[in-house]
C-alpha cells in the first residue's frame, strides 16, 4: 500500500465546507444585528417616553396630595380653635379673621379637587370610615354615623383621610 491510500478522504474542492458557528471566520460570518438592536432601542425609548407623558400628570397630583395630607392636622386644629373662639366670644374680629382662613382652605381645597366627607347619618362604610366605638343618640339608625370626630377627605375619587365617627348602638333597658 501507498501512502497515498492511508490518508484521509477530503472534501472534493470546489465546495465549501461550513464550519461550526463560532469558528466560522470572513464575510459570511454572523455579525451581531446592530441595526434592528438600534431599532429596538429607539422604540422602547419611544414607549418609555410616550408611558412617562401620559403618567407625569397623576405624578404631580399624587405629590399634590402628599402635600395636603400633611396640611390637614393643621386644618383639624385650626378648625378647633375656630370653633372654640365662636363658642366662647361670638362674632369678633377674632372669628371673622378665622372665616377668612376657612374660606382660602376651601378655595385652594376645590382648586385642588379635595371634598370633605360628610358621613353624619349615613351607614358605617369601612373605606371612607374609622370607627372609634359607640353612642346613643336619638334620629339615628342603629350602625349609621352618629358623631364625627375627625373630618375625612377625598381627592377625585381616592381617600386622603378616613373620617374617624362613632357609630350609633341602642343602649338596652333593662326591665
């Protein structure tokens, strides 16, 4: 035998033989798609701009509420010293002045699109409700709001602050 017939069979020469991925080497070689990936990157920035538009204005009204969740102590005790002034000493300079500030809250709260809850005589409701126990009074229903003890407020349709009420409970006789 020849040397010739010991060796390997090739591949006839005018065809190419591919090679495996990775070692494949020239013009034919898979290049990474840079342009579709450029593609895809300008319409994801385009979504994400486009998402971030339409959400900026519930941003801004969420921080607005922030803000005036954290007036409304200030609100509560005002309001109390208004009361307490009015009870005490009537119609004076005092209490007009005090009228003024009520009706500045009340216009910024409508600019702002915040409503006060007015729960007094309707029934317990725990989303817009906290109750701090019970009470007897006559004109009310047995688990309706009989007393507020804190005001509640909403902004559009979501609760800033849940009114805290005592709820109306017949007292039983005893025979």
């Amino acid at each position: 035998m020849s040397d010739e017939s010991q060796k390997a069979p090739t591949e006839p020469i005018g065809e190419e033989v591919s090679l495996p991925h990775a070692v494949e080497k020239g013009p034919k070689a898979e290049q990474p798609d840079y342009y579709g990936q450029l593609l895809r990157l300008k319409a994801e920035f385009e979504n994400f701009r486009k998402r971030t538009d339409r959400e900026k204005p519930e941003w801004i009204k969420l921080g607005a509420a922030g803000v005036l969740v954290k007036l409304l102590p200030l609100y509560d005790l005002v309001r109390h010293a208004h009361d307490d002034v009015k009870a005490g000493y009537g119609d004076t300079p005092l209490a007009k002045g005090m009228d003024a500030i009520f009706k500045e809250y009340d216009k910024l709260f409508k600019e702002e699109g915040i409503v006060l809850v007015d729960p007094l005589g309707k029934p317990f409701d725990p989303h817009y409700h906290e109750a701090f126990g019970f009470v007897d009074k006559e004109g009310y229903e047995e688990g309706s709001v009989a007393d507020v003890l804190q005001a509640g407020f909403l902004h559009g349709d979501k609760v800033l602050r849940t009114a805290k009420v005592r709820l109306q409970q017949k007292k039983e006789q005893k025979p």
